[in-house]
C-alpha cells in the first residue's frame, strides 16, 4: 500500500489517512516497516492530520512501530491528533511512552 | 415513544469493518446525537466487529449479524457470530489481553468497548458463536419549539 511520508535529516515523517481500522493498519504496518528498514531513520513521526477514524488496531500499528524503532534506537512521535484519537490513545496509555500532539 | 429496528449481515472480512460501522452510525443518527456519541459508537462497533472477524472466524467464511435497535433514548447494538467463541470472557475482556500477541492486535477492545458504551454484556459458546451486546442511554436535547 502506498503511503505518503518524507524523510528530512534521518527522521522519517509518515502522513496517515482517513480511517485506521484492523484492515488499514495491516496494510500500512507492512508499508511503514518498510520505508523505515530502507533509509536509515533514527525517529519516526507519525502524522494523523488527515486521519478520521482511530479504533484499537491503530494502538496496536503504533505500538509495533514503537518496539521497531526502540529495537533499532530510535524514537516514535504522534503528531496532530483530534480529540477523538487523543481519547483512543489515552485508554492504552500511549502518551506516557512517546509524544502526542 | 420511539422504537425502530434493523438488521444487518456481513460476511466477516476486514473490508466490512467500515461499513459495518458506518451503517450503524446512520442508522442511530436519527436519535439526535452529538457528534463524540457517533464517534464512540463508531469505535465501539468497530472493536465488536473486528472482534468476530480476527477471533471468531480466524479468516473462515461465515456470518456476522448486526441488530440495532432504538426504544426511546436507549441504543442497542448486538453483534452476533457463530464463530470458534470464547474461552475465558473474563480475561479476553482484561485491557491489554490478546491471544495474538504476534498479531499487533492491541488487546484493548473490550476495554475501549466499555469506556465508549454504557453497557457490554458477552456472552459466548465453544464453537457456537459470541453474543456482544452494546447499550448506551442517549442524552436527548429537547426539541425547541419556535412559534
């Protein structure tokens, strides 16, 4: 699957969009994973200003970047989140591991 | 007194976990509610739904039945399977539990289910099928009448 990202001075900015369900985050888990083994990024910023929709499946896509990155060194950021998504994250604690904007 | 029903079949592919939630969402948006309503009802049916098709079926064909029913300010949402059902419900409803743990499945759905709900009720059978249903009392703005 196609995403749109861009890496700028070792860090990799990857923009999300509409809806992050079960059946996206499978297809971009596999898309994100591979931009980050392909340049060698040392942070990882995800951004969610074109996202609509975040359930659990979108916890576990961040999650799993978040134990790449840390296997690797690097660090994960989430970036320009609604409400909505901010109250998803929170029911899994995601703000005391990484930043969330 | 309002009361209103459907009913809804899908086959359990990750493809219908959007459309799955989104016709609830229509459908329940005829008891005036506030856009964060739709939205937790959207997750919570979201969580059910994927639910039935990463656990009850495993990727197996089958069917996913959705009920939703309106009375008065109550919204009831089953989600019904005849998948493999759940072993232990007290523990798959624990935040942070997954029977895939290699799946990045999160394990928070029911957790998110009850936070977003007023009430989830599961109820399950080894190789019958789970039973979620979902109850959120709405808050309804009265009607103003302008004369």
């Amino acid at each position: 699957m196609e995403v749109k990202y861009k890496i700028h001075n070792e860090n990799l900015i990857v923009y999300l969009k509409n809806e992050i369900d079960h059946h996206m985050s499978e297809k971009l888990r596999t898309s994100i994973d591979s931009l980050i083994d392909n340049a060698d990024v040392i942070s990882l910023v995800i951004d969610f200003k074109s996202v609509n929709f975040v359930d659990s499946s979108g916890i576990g896509l961040i999650l799993g970047r978040y134990k790449k990155m840390r296997s690797i060194g690097g660090k994960i950021k989430i970036i320009n989140t609604t409400k909505q998504i901010k109250k998803i994250l929170h029911m899994a604690s995601i703000e005391t591991i990484m930043t969330v904007n | 007194m309002k009361e209103d029903f459907m009913r809804l079949i899908i086959q359990p592919k990750s493809e219908n976990e959007s459309f799955a939630r989104a016709t609830v969402a229509a459908f329940a948006s005829r008891m005036n509610l506030t856009l964060e309503e739709i939205s937790d009802i959207q997750t919570a049916v979201s969580e059910a739904v994927t639910n039935s098709v990463v656990h009850g079926y495993k990727d197996k064909k089958g069917e996913i039945e959705i009920i939703v029913i309106i009375e008065n300010n109550t919204l009831t949402i089953k989600i019904n399977d005849f998948g493999v059902g759940i072993r232990n419900i007290k523990l798959a409803r624990k935040p942070f539990y997954t029977t895939v743990p290699e799946g990045e499945r999160s394990g928070m759905g029911f957790t998110i289910m009850e936070a977003f709900m007023d009430e989830v009720s599961v109820i399950s059978q080894i190789d019958v099928g789970t039973r979620v249903t979902l109850t959120k009392e709405i808050s309804q703005e009265e009607d103003i009448d302008l004369e």
